[in-house]
C-alpha cells in the first residue's frame, strides 16, 4: 500500500515561514529584561563624589556661620561668642570707686571687678616692685611718691621712667590679645615699645 506525501502549495509555505520569522523576532533574550551590572570602580566614584559634596556643604555651613556673626568674642560664662558689656569704669578715681570698679596699677586703669585677672596682677606686680621704680607726681621728678600710693589709683598723672612702659605693654598684649587684633596699630606700638621704651612714662587714668 502506497502513500502519496501531502503536497502543500506554494502559498501555504510562505505563510508558515512568515509565521515563523514573526515568532522568533518576537521572542527576547532574558538577559534583555535584567540591568546590567555597574562596574565596582564606577560605585567607588560615586560614593566618593557624595562625601565630597557633603564635606562642600559642611564647610559652607560653617564658613557662613563665622561670617555673619562677626569676630567672635569669649563671653564671661565660657558658653557663648556673643560680646558682653560689663559697663565702663570712669577715669576719675571716686567715681570709678564708688562704681566697685578695681585699679590695675599695671595696666594703669580702672576696670570692673569681673574683668579683673588677680593671679596676673600678682605675677606682675611682683615683677613692678623687684624693678624697683621711682614714682613722681610730675614730669621734672620733683614730688616722689610711693608704689603703695600709685597702686591706689587715687591720683592723676604719675611719672616713672620708660621701663614701666615696657612691662605695661608687655600685661596688656598677655591679657587681652583681641585688643591687638582690634588695633593693629596696637601691636606696632608695642613692639617699638618694648624694643626702645621711652625714658619718662605717664602713668595715666585710662577709661
């Protein structure tokens, strides 16, 4: 018993071919559907780029801070930059008395008692008696007067020679160095001051 084979016509091929073709355009390598790995030097990069932008933004942060608030300035409680005033202590020595101010017979001036530095006053005044100064009550060193006199405050103008000034210069740049960056024609004068002191000194009231 014979068979003869299904002939097909030319037709029918071409679409099954056409069918074929369309399916295989269509099917997708799964590989297509998953990201592809970002290499680990790329993820270093970028990590790094991220802390450089925030360390940026820090440093702004900061830097605009500093700037709008000015010089900053150590308050009497440690805590705060804000300035504090205290008041003034007035030149004339009843006044300044009956205002509780304190004279500093080194710096040669009144002040409060808060701002006052006892264990530094003690330091130099120790250094102003072992100097052995002379003190007079005008320019021509003719009325004497006593250190235990002058560190009263209760006086006008007091001369004594220009080593005085030297040692005055000396306490006033240790014990406030923000006036020096206040003045800078401060420092100019201190640095002559102490390379050549002059030879009379006024010890003067100062406000």
């Amino acid at each position: 018993m014979s068979y003869t084979p299904l002939k097909t016509t030319p037709t029918d091929e071409e679409a099954i071919q056409r069918a074929t073709k369309t399916d295989e355009e269509e099917e997708w390598p799964v590989s297509s559907h998953l990201p592809r790995p970002v290499p680990r030097r790329l993820r270093i990069i970028d990590v790094i780029k991220g802390v450089a932008i925030i360390l940026l933004l820090a440093a702004f942060f900061m830097l605009g801070r500093i700037t709008t608030s000015g010089k900053w300035h150590h308050s009497l409680s440690g805590n705060d930059t804000a300035l504090v005033s205290v008041g003034k202590c007035s030149p004339d020595w009843k006044e300044a008395e009956e205002a509780g101010c304190v004279y500093d017979v080194v710096l040669s001036t009144w002040m409060h008692p808060r701002c006052f530095n006892e264990e530094m006053y003690q330091k130099y005044k120790t250094i102003l008696q072992d100097m052995n100064f002379k003190y007079w009550l005008e320019p021509e060193m003719i009325n004497e007067i006593s250190l235990e006199a002058v560190e009263t405050g209760e006086h006008g103008w007091v001369w004594t020679d220009g080593r005085y000034h030297h040692l005055h210069c000396s306490i006033r740049s240790r014990a406030n160095p923000s006036s020096i960056d206040e003045r800078p024609d401060s420092l100019g004068h201190n640095l002559s001051e102490r390379g050549s002191p002059s030879p009379l000194f006024a010890v003067q009231r100062q406000s």
